[in-house]
C-alpha cells in the first residue's frame, strides 16, 4: 500500500475517529495517536517481518527510517507553510508531552550512541512508548 493510500485513508478515517472518541471520551490526542499509526503502519509491519527472518539491521532501517520521512519531515514542512502564510505554529505540546519527549530523544541518544543495543535497552523504550499511550489516554 503507497504511502498516498494510507494518508487518504487516515483522511477517510479521521470524522470516524473523531466520533469514536467523542462516544468514549476519550481525549483528542488519542484520533492523532491512531492516525499516526496507520500511516506508520505499512513500513512497521515490514519491521517486524524483517526482525522475525533475524535481519536486525533491516528492520531497525525501515522503522528508523520510517519515523524519520513521517515525522522528521511532516514538522518542518507544517512550520515552512506556516511561516509563508503568516500564522502562529502551535504543536500542542503540554509539559507531561516535552518531558517525554526529553526522555525519549536521550534514551535514543544512549541506546543508538554507543553502536551497540541491548534487549534491556529495547524494553526500555517499549516500556516509554507504553507510559506515552498511557499518559496519552489517561491524563
């Protein structure tokens, strides 16, 4: 599935979304959450397909690389439209999300700096991606 499928799709999907949260009352992050991993769901899916045939380096490219195209790039663009149309950039971002986000950008830094990873070290981000949905969904 291309890329343009899955973001129409998560367009398609989103007033669905939207109403689903409202009937649970859940917060609004959680549409976002959800939408992003649709779109990271294809090159995911090929990460774990590449982890469980052992190809470690492979799968670490797809899902590395995959974040960087999805979100490494969808911020910039989204700040160079807003500077050229003149409106104020807001990414929503409280001070629970910046301390995760801290916490997140250092744990890569010493899990990927060091050339060499652990399974303790992947548990640890699992267990950091869980209190994010967590905090996300139960504020």
């Amino acid at each position: 599935m291309s890329l343009v499928a899955v973001v129409g799709l998560a367009k398609a999907l989103t007033p669905t979304l939207d109403a689903a949260v409202d009937w649970l009352k859940a917060p609004k992050a959680v549409v976002g959450i959800v939408i992003a991993m649709l779109v990271l769901l294809p090159e995911g899916m090929a990460a774990v397909k590449a982890a469980r045939a052992n190809q470690l380096q492979t799968s670490l490219n797809l899902a590395l690389g995959s974040a960087l195209a999805s979100i490494g790039l969808t911020i910039p663009a989204v700040a160079a439209v807003s500077i050229v149309i003149g409106q104020r950039l807001e990414l929503g971002l409280g001070f629970k999300e910046e301390i995760l986000l801290a916490l997140t950008l250092f744990l890569g830094v010493v899990t990927l700096g060091t050339g060499r990873t652990t399974v303790l070290q992947g548990i640890v981000h699992l267990v950091m991606f869980a209190a994010f949905l967590f905090l996300a969904i139960v504020p």
